[in-house]
C-alpha cells in the first residue's frame, strides 16, 4: 500500500494526487514520492497497534464511531478544507494522536528523502490520515470485520509492503523504532494505542 492508487483504485487515486499536489502548490512527482513513504508511516503504526487484542478493539471502536468510510466520497472536499470540522476528518488530531510528538520528524524525514518541504509533507500527512481510516472503515464495512479481521488484514498489508520495497520499509521501520531496541512494535503501539483509546 505505498500510492493512493492502491487505497482508491487508479481513477480516483490519480484524481486524488493531482488534488494533493495542486494543494500543496508541489509538481506531482514528488507529491507521488512523499505520499509513497507516508503511508507506509500510517499503515504500520496501525498495523502495531492493532497487533495487540487491546489495540485491535480500540482500533474497531474508532471506526465504527467516527470512520464510516462515507469521506471516500468527497476527499476533494477534504483536501480543500471545505468540509465540517469532525473526527472524520480531523487529519491533525489522528495524526497526531498516532505519532505523537514524532510527526514533525516523520515531516523531515520524508521531506529528506521526497523533496518537498516540511510544511508541505505535513500537509500531505494530514490529508492521508483520515483517508486511511475512512478506507479502514469501508473496508470493515464490506467484510463486515472484527477486531481480528482488522488486525490481520493491517498485518498482511505490512508485510506486503515490507517484501515489496525495502528500502521504503527500512526507512520507515527506522523512524518508528525510536528506542532503538530493534522493534517498532513497542514504540508505535504505545503511541496509536493512546489515539484510539480517547475516542
């Protein structure tokens, strides 16, 4: 899951990334590029925390209340900032909540590798939160997922990643890991753990 092509099929996908682009005043190339090391970033924190039985249900809780799926059917609205202020659609709060006080250096870090400013990459990780639950919600939805259903297909998607591109994973898997000890788990568990456990 590293474009948007793969949450939303190729239409709305690349419809989606010009949206972004033209946003964020970025050509789309490097737009692709930053947005192909952010989810990698959302997905494996989710994917952590849903690791655990306590997480996966908080997780299903935060979907079921708030991430019906329904904002897959205006994210130009979400994009442009014309929609109410909710927990839908409330990109820094998630965002927030699931890094916690490391999304200024995920900013940087994609930003390094992507070229596009800071600024400009946090926006780019706003607007993908809510997208990645809104999609978390519909696919729910349509599967008619439990929390273990949740946790497995996050699971299965994080490895799909890992084994597609290294190099995108490393990076990533470096980032989270931030006591240094070898695993992400820990680290990014605890942080998404707190998001959802506030809802």
């Amino acid at each position: 899951m590293f474009s948007l092509s793969d949450l939303l099929g190729e239409q709305q996908g690349n419809d989606t990334l010009g949206q972004i682009s033209s946003a964020i005043g970025a050509d789309q190339g490097a737009t692709s590029s930053a947005i192909q090391m952010a989810l990698p970033m959302i997905v494996s924190g989710l994917a952590n925390n849903a690791s655990t039985p306590d997480g996966a249900q908080s997780l299903n809780n935060a979907l079921e209340q708030d991430h019906g799926g329904g904002l897959l059917g205006n994210i130009g609205g979400l994009i442009m900032g014309q929609l109410q202020p909710s927990r839908e659609t409330d990109g820094g709060g998630i965002l927030g909540h699931i890094l916690g006080t490391k999304k200024d250096q995920a900013a940087e870090t994609i930003s390094s590798h992507s070229g596009l400013n800071t600024g400009q990459v946090m926006q780019i990780l706003m607007m993908l939160a809510p997208i990645v639950m809104s999609f978390l919600g519909k696919k729910k939805q349509e599967e008619n997922l439990d929390p273990g259903g949740l946790a497995g297909y996050l699971g299965g998607q994080q490895q799909q990643m890992q084994s597609a591109d290294s190099g995108i994973m490393g990076m990533v898997s470096g980032f989270l890991d931030s006591d240094k000890d070898g695993s992400a788990l820990d680290d990014v568990a605890s942080m998404a753990f707190n998001y959802f456990n506030k809802k």
